[in-house]
C-alpha cells in the first residue's frame, strides 16, 4: 500500500525537473554568443521507468532520471553586426530554445506533477477511510 506514495513521489521529482530544466530553457532562450560552441543548448531530461519486481511483488516501481541531455539542433546564425558579441563578421549565435515546445513542456510537465499529486492525496485519503473503519 505504501508503495503507491513512493511511484508517485517518484514521479513528483521527475516533473520538478522537467519543470526546472524548461524554465531554465525559458530563461535563456534569448541569449547570444559569438561562437556556435558557446551559445547555450536547450536541456531535457530522459526518464525511464524503475521496476523493481520480485516474487509478483512491486518492490520498487516509479520514474527514474537516466541523463540531462542538450538539444543537438544547430544555433541559429544572426547577422547584427551592432551587438557587442558579434564576431569580425557581424555574427550572433543563438540559442535553439524553441520557446513553443518549453511551454508545451511545461503545460504536460504540470499536469503530470498534478496528477501525481492527485494520486498521493487520493491514496491518502484511501488509508485514512480504512484505518477509520473499525472505528465507531
């Protein structure tokens, strides 16, 4: 019974990062560098699922992060020769943050913390109708 606090506290931590990562995305998407290599990457994270299984037994279950990868999409070139980080050619690079996929993001990333949240206060309240049944 306990287990269920422990998947969907699992997933609560996963969607907080999702959540970070995307705002940090967000915040950067309107940085520039002079060099491609320097200019700042979007970052995702990559979950998996954590099954601990044994004798029929969910002994472990939940998300699991394996990795934060940067975007591998190219920074965008942008001539502005009047910004002081552009190169002796007038170049800017920008970042690849595409900030209609961060919101995107951040809208699925919510809802899943909120459905976990659910989860947890459902099973909450589950317990506490059970424990109160030989009561009164």
């Amino acid at each position: 019974m306990f287990n269920i606090f422990d998947i969907a506290g699992s997933g609560l931590s996963a969607q907080t990062l999702r959540l970070n990562l995307t705002a940090s995305n967000l915040a950067n998407s309107q940085n520039v560098a002079s060099a491609p290599d320097a200019v700042y990457r979007a970052r995702h994270p990559v979950f998996r699922t954590r099954d601990l299984s044994f004798a029929g037994r969910m002994a472990g279950a939940g998300v699991e992060v394996v990795d934060i990868v940067e975007s591998q999409v190219a920074a965008i070139q942008r001539y502005d020769p009047g910004n002081p980080q552009a190169d002796e050619n007038g170049i800017v690079y920008a970042t690849n943050v595409n900030p209609v996929e961060e919101m995107a993001n951040m809208i699925s990333a919510a809802r899943s913390y909120q459905s976990n949240l659910e989860v947890i206060n459902t099973s909450k309240e589950l317990l506490m109708r059970t424990l109160s049944l030989g009561q009164g």
